[in-house]
C-alpha cells in the first residue's frame, strides 16, 4: 500500500510574511485559486486600486465584465477591515467582494451573510490557511465560509417586507378610509392602522364590520364574537337562516364560516384582484373593497337591527 501523508498547518506569516507584499502579489499572480474556491471566473486583478482616499487590496474583473473588491487579511477578521470592504466596494460600484481572512469571526460572518440578504452586491468570505505534507512547498487552502445565494436574497425580500408592511398599510389605509368616507358612515371614525385590518362597529355587541388587506388580497366581512362559542353560533344562524335573501341583496355569494376551529364567525367576501403590495393597483382595489362593504352592510343591516340581544 503506497504511504499516505499528513497535512500540517503552517503558519500563514511563514507562508507570506507581509499581507500586502507578499500575500495581495500572490493573489495578484494566482487568481485561478480564487476562482476554483469561490466558483468565479476572474480574469485579471490589478494591486492597490484607488478607491476614493483608500486604496482596494486587488480590483479584478470577471469573464462577464463585473467588477470584483478583494481585501486581504492575515489575521482574524475584524470591523476595520469589514468597514474597508464595504466601502471600497460602494466607491467602486462593484458587483462583488471577497472577504478574505485567516480566521472568520461569528459576528463578521453574520454581516457578510447579511450583506448578501440585501442584495446590493455578492459577498464571498473566505478562510485562509497555509498547508503542507511531508516535506512540500506550503500551499493555501482556502475554504468559503459565505457566499451569495438566492436562499439568502429570498429572505432578505421577507425582512424587507416584514419591515416595510406596516407603513405600506397604513398609506393604503389611509386612502382607503378618505375614499370610504365620500361614500359611507361605517367607518367615518376610523384611525388609518399598520396591520391588515381596520373594524367598526355593527351596532350590536360582539359584531364588527372588518375591512382586510392581504399581500395580494382583499376582504370585506362581518365579525362575530359575542363571548362565547354558543352565542356566536346562535347569532351565526340566525343570519344563515336568511342566506338566499341577504346574498340577493349583496348580489352574489359570501363566504359563511361557522365556529368549528375558532371562537369566532365570520360573513365574508374576497377578492384576489390585488392587494397591499400591488400599489399601481390601490385605486381600483379600494373602490371595490368600498362597494363590497356598502353592499354588504346594506345586506345584513335589517338582520342585525332585529337580533334580540
């Protein structure tokens, strides 16, 4: 059986003894080995490009014409360095950055994977090590810690929705409540809300006009929580028993969902022609909403003024 060797670490000073002398000209020399760690296909890299005052470790460019920041760290990662590679790549428009770095820390491995979660460019953070076996010329090794993906653009979209959407709904609210007054009372005095919701009363304890905008939907119903399981369904049935006359009058069908899972009941319209994220298309959603609502209030006022309780 042939003899296996060992791989030993070696130092990276004793490998490149000065960061920008030493290991940037390498680099410089030897991009090939960026390109089979990380997957790209640089073409060239020019040493201590300007960046403003600053001056970029290497500025390469790949197959496609992107423009890509390397910065170069013999040490454990740091926010200096961090702070330089966000900088350079924002004075040179670049489309990526290589983070490269002898130990990746916890928190600077987050920011690179957050960088990426926004999506203004491709950030790669790379770990740097020097190898041997036996007796051989030492030889790097480098393992990608972060990369870009379309996983991580994905939830940096989530984020960005979550912490867009209330302000996003409060403008749509807005509007819609100014158009609902020239045509209606019911919600006159309603306060515009972050969430997908805005109620009034009905004019009975236990019931609410609810108006509701989802990502891509809306809906118009009436709301009954009256205490107790038992009552809601008491009071659920006895608009049931008039379902034909109260549709007739809405003109069309409406969703009827008794208590089953939940406490609550719910009459209920929708609509999928649009919703809070499709703005170009507020206007038209929120006359329909209007319409729907009017309607039906309109059909269920005569039952709800002749409920008992």
């Amino acid at each position: 059986m042939s003899a296996i060797g060992k791989i030993e670490r070696v130092p990276l000073r004793q490998v490149w003894p000065h960061e920008a002398h030493d290991l940037t000209t390498w680099l410089e020399e030897n991009v090939d080995v960026l390109n089979d760690a990380l997957g790209l296909s640089l073409v060239s890299a020019e040493r201590e490009s300007a960046a403003g005052a600053f001056n970029v470790d290497l500025v390469a460019q790949d197959a496609d014409g992107r423009t890509v920041v390397i910065e170069n760290q013999l040490e454990r990662s740091n926010h200096d360095h961090l702070g330089k590679l966000v900088t350079y790549t924002a004075m040179t428009d670049a489309d990526a950055a290589v983070w490269i770095v002898s130990q990746p820390r916890p928190e600077h491995v987050r920011a690179i994977s957050w960088l990426n979660e926004a999506a203004l460019a491709d950030f790669y953070l790379v770990k740097i090590e020097g190898i041997r076996i036996g007796e051989s010329p030492p030889a790097p090794l480098l393992t990608l810690i972060v990369q870009p993906s379309a996983e991580a653009r994905q939830v940096g979209e989530v984020k960005r929705e979550l912490a867009e959407g209330p302000g996003i709904r409060r403008r749509f609210w807005t509007e819609l409540l100014d158009r609902a007054r020239q045509r209606a009372s019911l919600h006159g005095a309603i306060s515009p809300s972050t969430s997908t919701r805005v109620a009034t009363s009905a004019g009975r304890s236990g019931l609410s006009f609810n108006y509701w905008v989802l990502q891509h939907a809306g809906e118009v119903e009436l709301y009954i929580d009256r205490g107790s399981g038992e009552k809601n369904t008491a009071t659920f049935n006895e608009f049931l028993a008039h379902r034909d006359e109260i549709e007739k009058e809405f003109g069309g069908p409406l969703d009827w969902q008794p208590v089953e899972d939940h406490r609550a009941c719910r009459i209920r319209w929708r609509t999928d022609q649009a919703g809070y994220r499709d703005q170009p298309e507020w206007p038209a959603l929120q006359d329909t909403l209007i319409d729907a609502m009017i309607r039906l209030e309109r059909a269920l006022r005569p039952y709800i003024n002749a409920l008992q309780t």
